[in-house]
DNA sequence: CGGTCGGCAGTTTTT
DNA sequence: CTGCCGACCG
C-alpha cells in the first residue's frame, strides 16, 4: 500500500488519534475527553477501514444517538472520504432499528404499516389503558406507569419477565405494562423503546436474521457510547461479537443521562465481554484554555466512578474564571446581560457567547434581561415542530389517509374539527374494537353496519367516514406537500385554528403553512429504497426526527440553553449561572450518591464548553416557587482551586485573596448619605434612560463596583450597576 | 362544546 | 410564581 496517498488519514491527528484510527481491524474502547476530537477519529478511523484495510463500505456499521450527530457525520465522511456513503449505515440507534423492523416486519410480528408513537401518544395510550382496568388514575397516574414501561423496556423486560412476589404497586406496574402492549400490538403501534426491544428480539428470534446481519457489519462503530441503554449494548454485544473491527467512543466522565436508562457500566462492561479489547484514551484537549481544563480536571477528580483521564492542552493558559456573587437572580442575569454587551462590544460574535443553565425555568429572567437590553438570543429547547398540537393535528390526517387502521391517529383526529362524535360514542367505539380485537376504524364500519349506533352519532360517524373517502379522492396522485396542503385544508383544520383566538392562532397558520415546505423539502430528498411511498417516509421522518430546534433564526444571537443541551457543543465564552446548592447540584440529586457524581459530570461538560472565558455566576438570594430562598454556592465552585477562580465581590473590597467566601455587601441606606465618589444621594429622584423616574433608595460597594437600588416608578425596585447605568439626578 | 376556576406540583431530553 | 389538568357550568 502506498502510504503517500493516505497521509491525509493520519497527517493531523496526534499519538493517540492515531493509534485509533490506524489499527488494523480489532476491538477498541476509546475513551475520548470533551473536546478531544471524537469525531474526528471516528470517521477517520471509518476512512481507513475502507481507503487502507479495503472494507466495504456495505460493511460498516456507524451508530449515534441524535439525528444531528448521524448527519454531522454522514458529511464529514463523505468529505474525508470524497464520496457518497455507497451502503454505507450510519444512523442513529432508532433509526436503524426502524430500518430494520420495516424490512422485517413480518418477523417482527408488526403489521406492515406499523406506526410509532412519540411521548405524547404513549401517554394518551396509557392513560386509556389505565381507565379501562378500572384502575384509579390519582392512585395510578399515567406519567408513573409510562416511566415505569419505558425504564422495563430499556432494561430489556417484558411484562412476563416482572417478579411482582405480592407487591401490589409492581404488579399493578405490570398489568397495566400487559395491558398497554396488548392495546400497542392490537393497534399495531411501537413506542421508542419498543422499537429498540424489538429489533433485539427480532435477532435473538430468528438466528438466521442476525448471521445475515452479523456477515454483513464486519466494522462496528460506536459514538457517545456512555450514553447507551441495556438495550443498545446487547444489540451491539450481538452485532460486534463475530465481526472484524468495533470501536466504541465514549466518555464516561461525560455520561449525564442515567436518569433515562444510559448504563455508565456499559464502558466498564466492555472490556469484560470483549477481553480482546484495546483502550485508547483522547486527553488531549483542542478546545479549552489551560485553566479551564484544570478547573474540569479537578471537579471531576472529586468523583468515585470513573475510569480516570486528565485533560491537558499545549495553549496557553488563558484567563481565569470568573465568579460573580450576585445580589439576586435580576442582578445576575444584570451582570450577565452587560458582560456579554461588553464582549460583543469587543467584537465578540453573539453566536460565540453562551448562558448555560440547570434548568429551563431558570431563561426567563436571563430573557427579560437580555430583551431590555436589545441583545439577540435564541432559545434551544422547549417545543419541537413536529412536536406541536396543531402539526401533530394535520400529520394524524396524513396518517389516517396512509391508513385508517391507526387507531392513535384516529383518536386525534375524528373529532377534530369537533363534529358531533363524542366521548361516548367513542369509547362505544373503543370498547368494541376491544371485544373483537379490531381496529377502531374496523369497529367505526361493523358498528355502523350491525346499528349498533345510533341516530345523531351514526350521522355523525357517517360524516366522518365520507369526509376521508373524499379526502383519499381529493389527495389521489398528488405530490406530498399538495397532499398535505389538501388535507390541511379540507379536512377544516386551516379554518378551525383561523377561528382561535390570539397571537397563538397565528403562530400555528405559520406552522400548519411549514409544514408544506417540510412536506415538499422532504419529497425532494426521498429515498425510495427506504419506504415505499414519500407520505410513508414522511410520516417516519416526522415521528424519528422531531424536529430540528426552529433553525428559522439565522440572526446572529446569544445561545441560551441548559447544561444537558450543551453537551457536544463549544463556545469561547460561555456562562454558567445559578452555580448554587439546590439548583445545580439539584436538589433532586443531593439524596444519592450516584445522582450526584451525574451531577458532578454535568458540571464537568459544562466548564469543558468554554474555550477562552469561562464565568460562573450564583445568587444570594433567589425566588423560586413564588418562595425566597438562600443558596449555598454550588460545591462544584468549591471543588475548582481559588488560584483558577477570580471573585467579583459586590463589596468590591479588592483587599482580599481570591478566597471563595462571599461575604454580604455591606448596603447603605440612611438618607441622605452620599454614593461614594458621586454626586448622588440616598433618598434623590433619578431618571434612567430605560426604566424612567425612580428614587434612590441604597447603594453598596464603591469604585467599578458600585450598585444602586432604584425604586421605580412604573418598573419596580431595581439593582443596577453605577458604572452602566447611565443615571441623570 | 368551550370557557373558566381551583388545586397542585414543580430537573435534566432524545428518539 | 407559573402552568397544567380536571371539574364544573352555561
């Protein structure tokens, strides 16, 4: 082999990467640290599988979590490799899976046109199971069952597999979990973690099946391997066994979803089921500053299981950390409002700061700070497109027009627009299809036919059922987004959500009009290998892929999301707020040991998002619940050494060491005492550009460092920074 | 059928 | 303090 032609496989990876990616074919746990160029090995390593060892790509095998991480690496691949994937799978666990159970259905035992249910319809689907056991909802609230089900599933267990030994709430768990995947297979219906489960079993059923599979994925590679579930590892335990080469990437340090079944063991497990196993550890870091990384190496250090890593970087070592005491949460999201004006100010691009949180609850304030002062943001999280009421509405049409059968779609949607079919009807409807194993859309037809339905609801009924023959009319040959633009249409969805009141009506219009374009956006890159009809892969598509996180806005805007979202991302200046006991670690997570470390590691992706600045910030005092509470700082501050962190002290009592203890601003607010170094006087009438006329009511600290209390007329009592606030007495 | 009121709970998120 | 859900009423 002419190694000329492949040094750009190997030319910019360092000892380490290279060891990974230019192995010949084997078994391989890499243990890569944030930032330590994950991906990059991955996908060279795949390069090399096939540029040098001469693999196939029909052969290799690349599995992710998020349909983000399969696309990001879907095209670094093609770019590395100069080619399109020919064969090649790279996907996520549920895509492929999905995949599978399409081509296999019948093996499966799934109807051919099974559908997926996403959290929402699980839910629904639960709840009426519940009601139809006879079974008290407060006693046995649907949210505790669907946890209950979906954690068995991860773990790999049916119905039968559950031990209840005369515990009541484990065998009340456990025939509402028979239940529910009785009303599942009737309504030929799977939810996520069925479609995991159930592609497992469809290989440990059919032997002949998995060879296939086994002979065909000589080269597994795994990504985010932290974060797989019991499910996933016994699918890759499976696959891996007989193959060439497997190459699992994770880092255990970085492993925050416990609390949705991720097994952190999985990493420890490896090396026990495959003894061949090499480990490879990423340490060197590309991202951070020293200091950073030395603020990550030591919080990390405090925790117990770990396999141990030490990230170091060759730059330089940087800023240090800064940690802001805030007064409350308003003067925080203040200070981080105007730290982010001045870098920006510096020439700082929006989209390179951060605000990472704990929780979600915690971006209000953040906002309304960040909106007084006109700096653009965007706000990841929070309701996902294909997630929305309205286009889960018009995607139930979709769905009954492919086929009637599904009876979650059809729940949705037969009286929607309302039209006269109740809740008695339907559970008239309901309790047939239940008694003779049918679908509701069967039991809907044979109800009508045996009269077993009376006057005004069979008329409606009937209505119901010419609609959709005239909808099947009015969509036959059309493309997708006419198709969907019909159905939107005439089935009076368009004129139902027009007739809602307020701003919302009109957020949805714009919603139900996107998803035409995501319908036609969809038909021009459909693969027809894949499914049969685009409507098909579109239905698919809307149910794996829920959706990207409104990209709508291109403006260049402040990042705001939680630590959890993060993960995987980089910015060279990053916020960390709410560093308080309580709220991170959560006060959820201080019970248990093992919560906690999940805790610690979370703090641990947090600090390692950071390039150049990293700022952490805590309040004194916080409203949380309506309730004022004290937080101690977080101990995840405390475990970063003082000689890292450099304290902004409300005082400003510069005299100090870098000591951690803040101590409480001292607060001057007799009248008429006079603002340190101003003309400004306790008691005095001010006017603010922003917030109008208000009274001066206390001040505290001195220099740079001064604050003010304002008693607004129209705005309430503020805190504002001397020094920016920009005061005319 | 749709609106309003009272009670209650209140991390993290992907598929 | 929110936001969601269920109950109740017109």
């Amino acid at each position: 082999m002419n190694t000329d032609d492949l040094s750009y496989l190997l030319n910019d990876l360092n000892d380490a990467q290279r060891q990974a990616v230019a192995a010949p074919p084997d078994r391989q746990r890499v243990l890569a640290g944030a930032g330590s160029g994950k991906t990059r090995v991955l996908v060279h390593r795949i390069a090399w599988l096939i540029q040098v060892e001469q693999a196939s790509p029909y052969s290799v095998l690349a599995v992710t979590f998020t349909n983000k991480a399969a696309a990001e690496m879907r095209g670094r691949i093609q770019s590395l490799l100069g080619q399109h994937l020919q064969g090649m799978w790279v996907g996520t666990f549920h895509g492929l899976a999905h995949r599978l159970l399409r081509a296999h259905w019948q093996e499966a035992g799934l109807p051919e046109h099974f559908q997926i249910l996403d959290s929402d319809d699980q839910h629904r689907l639960i709840r009426r199971v519940i009601k139809d056991l006879n079974l008290d909802e407060q006693r046995w609230p649907p949210k505790q069952a669907q946890i209950f089900i979906n954690s068995r599933k991860d773990e790999g267990l049916r119905p039968q597999n559950i031990q209840a030994n005369g515990d009541l709430f484990l065998a009340t768990q456990r025939n509402i979990y028979a239940a529910y995947e009785a009303a599942c297979q009737r309504a030929g219906a799977i939810d996520f973690s069925e479609l995991l489960l159930r592609a497992l079993d469809l290989w440990r059923n059919h032997p002949g099946l998995l060879e296939h599979y086994q002979r065909r994925f000589r080269h597994l590679l795994v990504d985010e391997f932290q974060d797989t579930n019991a499910v996933q590892y016994a699918w890759l335990r499976l696959l891996g066994q007989s193959g060439d080469s497997l190459m699992v990437v994770g880092d255990d340090d970085q492993s925050i979803y416990g609390w949705r079944g991720a097994k952190i063991q999985n990493i420890f497990q490896f090396c026990t089921d495959f003894p061949d196993a090499r480990t490879v550890r990423l340490e060197q870091n590309y991202r951070s500053s020293a200091t950073i990384l030395n603020a990550a190496n030591a919080v990390i250090a405090h925790n117990q299981e770990r396999l141990g890593k030490e990230l170091w970087t060759e730059g330089s070592q940087g800023e240090p950390i800064a940690l802001y005491a805030a007064f409350n949460e308003y003067d925080e999201a203040r200070y981080v409002t105007e730290q982010i004006r001045q870098a920006i100010g510096r020439g700082l691009a929006r989209q390179d700061i951060a605000i990472l949180y704990r929780s979600n609850a915690q971006s209000r304030v953040l906002e309304e700070s960040l909106l007084r002062e006109g700096i653009p943001y965007r706000i990841y999280g929070g309701q996902r497109f294909f997630e929305r009421a309205e286009i889960k509405n018009a995607m139930a049409y979709l769905c009954v027009i492919h086929n009637p059968h599904q009876d979650a779609a059809l729940e949705r949607i037969i009286n929607l627009p309302t039209r006269g079919i109740g809740d008695k009807t339907l559970d008239q409807l309901r309790d047939y299809a239940r008694a003779h194993q049918v679908s509701l859309w069967t039991a809907l037809h044979q109800s009508l036919e045996r009269a077993l339905i009376s006057g005004r609801a069979a008329s409606a009924l009937l209505g119901f059922v010419q609609l959709l023959e005239e909808l099947t009319q009015a969509v036959q040959g059309a493309s997708l987004p006419r198709l969907t633009q019909i159905l939107i249409e005439r089935s009076g969805l368009w004129e139902y959500h027009r007739n809602e009141k307020g701003e919302k009506a009109r957020t949805r219009l714009e919603n139900l009009e996107e998803l035409v374009n995501a319908a036609a956006a969809f038909e021009q890159d459909w693969d027809s290998s894949e499914t049969p009809t685009p409507l098909a892969g579109f239905l698919a598509h809307a149910s794996l892929e829920s959706g990207e996180q409104q990209a709508a806005e291109h403006e260049d805007s402040v990042q705001l999301m939680t630590l959890h979202t993060a993960k995987g991302l980089e910015f060279p200046l990053v916020f960390m707020v709410g560093m308080e006991e309580g709220l991170f670690p959560h006060q959820m997570s201080l019970e248990e040991p093992g919560r906690l470390e999940e805790e610690r590691r979370l703090a641990y992706v947090g600090i390692t998002r950071a390039m150049q600045r990293l700022v952490m910030s805590h309040a004194e005092v916080r409203h949380l619940y309506g309730k004022e509470v004290r937080h101690a700082l977080s101990r995840f501050v405390r475990e970063i050494p003082s000689a890292l962190i450099h304290s902004i002290r409300l005082s400003g009592n510069s005299g100090r060491a870098s000591g951690l203890a803040t101590s409480a601003p001292r607060l001057s607010e007799s009248k008429g005492t006079a603002v340190a170094g101003t003309e400004l006087k306790v008691g005095q009438l001010v006017r603010h550009a922003l917030f109008g006329v208000g009274v001066l009511q206390a001040f505290e600290g001195s220099g740079a460092h001064t604050r003010v209390q304002i008693k607004f007329d129209t705005e309430g009592t503020k805190w504002l920074m001397l020094s920016h606030a920009k005061l005319e007495s």
